[in-house]
C-alpha cells in the first residue's frame, strides 16, 4: 500500500534535443518548489542512446512541464522505480501530440 507525504512536490520535466540525432531526452526531477526558475539553473546530465552525452543547464531546455507530484515514503521504493519508465512515456506522448501539451 502505498503512503503519500502531504508535502507539496512537483515535478519538472525538462525536455532536450540530441544535438547529434535529434531525438529527445528528458530529464525528470523532483523540487518542493513550483518555481521554474530553480529548474532553469540546475546542471542536466544528458544521455542519449546514440552516445551523445554532456551536462548542460536547465534553461536550455526545449520544454519544461511541471505537474504537482505526490511524495511517496522512503521505504517504498517499488513504486518510484517506475518513475522514469512513467515519465519518459508521458514525454513521448506530449512530443508525438505537442497540441495536447501544457506549458506551466
């Protein structure tokens, strides 16, 4: 059974361009802060599957989605596991249907 923390958390999505394929690489992070700009200036290590990698910063991101995030406690890490999985999913579709995205 899964337990929420009842603190606010959000998380940020940042979404890349491979330079060297153009495939996009999103980079998911959590902060207890809505704010963009906190995102915008943290360093994003990318890795592509085409071996492209390098760390830039967040502001160079093509698009930046924030959703409100519920906080699970520490001892359940089954269901975080599938955070990324989750994510990159909600990400191809956004990128596949980009009418059907929300920039906050």
């Amino acid at each position: 059974m899964l337990v929420e923390n009842t603190a606010h958390t959000y998380l940020h999505l940042l979404v890349f361009q491979c330079p060297q394929c153009g495939d996009p690489i999103s980079v998911p992070m959590l902060s207890e802060v809505r704010s963009l700009e906190q995102a915008d200036g943290t360093t994003c290590k990318l890795a592509c599957s085409c071996g492209y990698s390098r760390e830039v910063l967040g502001i160079q991101a093509r698009r930046h989605y924030v959703e409100p995030w519920p906080r699970l406690h520490e001892h359940d890490q089954s269901h975080a596991e599938g955070l990324e999985a989750r994510v990159q999913a909600e990400t191809k579709k956004k990128i596949d249907r980009p009418d059907q995205a929300r920039l906050d």
